[in-house]
C-alpha cells in the first residue's frame, strides 16, 4: 500500500532557526528537546517509515524575524530526492502583501508546488481576514491549493501572552469563512483542531471544497462525529 505524509517539515537545524523562540520553550512544554537532523537523517526516517513525503517550507519572517525555509529550500530537496519526496508546500506570509503574491506566483510557476501551506497562530492571522483576500485570490487563480492548521498549537504555549500568538486565529470558523468566499479553492485543513472538534468536523462535512488531515492526534482521540466525517475527504 502506498502511503504519503501529506505534512512533512524538512527536520533540519535551520527549520528549527526559522521558528525563532518557539522550540525552546516548546521542548520545557512537552518535556522534550527538538535538535535538527541532517537532511541525509530525515530522509532516512522518510524510508524506514515507508512513506513518501510532502515537505512543508516555513516562513515567520514578520512574526519572530527569522530566516525562513523559503519555497526554494524545499523545491530543492524534493528535487534531490524524487524517489521520497514527492511534492512541496510553499509558505508565505500574508503580512508581506505584494510581496508574498509574488512568491505565490513564483511557487506555482517557476518551481511547481502544489500550494501553500498557512499557520494561522504563528503567523498572528485569520484566513478569513480580508485583507489577505488578494492573495488567496491569486492562489485561487493558480488553481493552487492550500494546507491551513486549525486548532490550538504547543508553539508559544506557557510563554508570557503566548508570544503575542492568538489561537482563535486558528479557529474552524475562518475556513469556513474563507470556503464560503473561495468555494473553487481546495483547502486542507491540518490537524484534528481541538478544542474545536465538533466544529471542525461540521466545517468538513458542510463545505464540499474543504478536505482534513488528521495528524497529531491518535485516532482513538477522535470524536464519534469526526470518524463519520466523509472518508474520501479525511485523512
């Protein structure tokens, strides 16, 4: 059976650097240490598990001020590696305005990902803020979809305010919001988005364009309601 991770992160020790303070405080919250591999290392993880692997680039230039692992970065490594990694997200950040609509266009373009993936909390917006409305608007012109997380994170979690991270802007409500608006745009949402199950769940079932990966959470964790959600939609 063919298996594909549909929300791998390249693992390296500047993926770590592009999340600014967050790991540190991350790894004091759950009791474990983040360290960057090498890309020989997570490759190998890639193999050992028998999956093929979508990477996810990063970028919290405007958030935390860091370098980003830009869509380049990781169009790069899936081309060194075609056997295990399959495709690419791109990331960037609404906040960059013109900017990021012309790294979308670049993305899809020139380098050939298959969309963009958004996190709403570190990247302190909603999907459903419209003022970002013109860069979901080229991405839906581009026929380009997007991975978008839903649901509380342990990024900024037991830090004073958060790091200024809002996790209602990771609320179910905004994509259902952004579906409604853009209801040619394939959207993925990532993660069970707890504590906003049943909410999530309703988001998936009622708009036709909005699809659900469930990593993060054991399956044993999920409600009655979201193991019904359609099956050829939730993965």
């Amino acid at each position: 059976m063919r298996i594909i991770d549909l929300h791998c992160y390249p693992g390296s020790q500047e993926w770590i650097n592009a999340q600014g303070p967050y790991p540190a405080e991350l790894a004091r919250y759950w009791k474990r240490e983040w360290t960057g591999k090498s890309e020989e290392d997570v490759i190998q993880d890639f193999t050992g598990a028998g999956v093929q692997a979508v990477l996810v680039a990063l970028d919290l230039e405007t958030t935390v001020a860091t370098k980003p692992v830009s869509n380049e970065d990781v169009h790069a490594m899936w081309k060194r590696h075609p056997q295990r990694i399959i495709q690419a997200w791109g990331a960037v950040e609404p906040a960059k305005g013109e900017i990021a609509i012309r790294q979308v266009k670049k993305a899809i373009n020139e380098l050939g990902l298959i969309g963009f993936h958004f996190h709403p909390i570190m990247q302190h917006f909603a999907v459903n803020d419209q003022r970002y409305y013109p860069l979901f608007e080229v991405i839906n012109e581009l026929k380009a979809a997007v991975m978008i997380d839903v649901g509380t994170t342990g990024m900024g979690a037991g830090m004073p305010g958060g790091h200024g991270a809002r996790i209602r802007h990771a609320h179910p409500s905004a994509i259902d919001d952004l579906a409604a608006d853009f209801p040619n745009l394939k959207i993925i949402m990532a993660h069970p988005g707890w504590p906003w199950v049943d909410e999530t769940t309703a988001v998936c079932l009622h708009k036709g364009n909005v699809f659900w990966e469930m990593s993060g959470w054991a399956p044993k964790r999920l409600s009655e309601h979201a193991l019904r959600a359609h099956p050829e939609r939730v993965g």
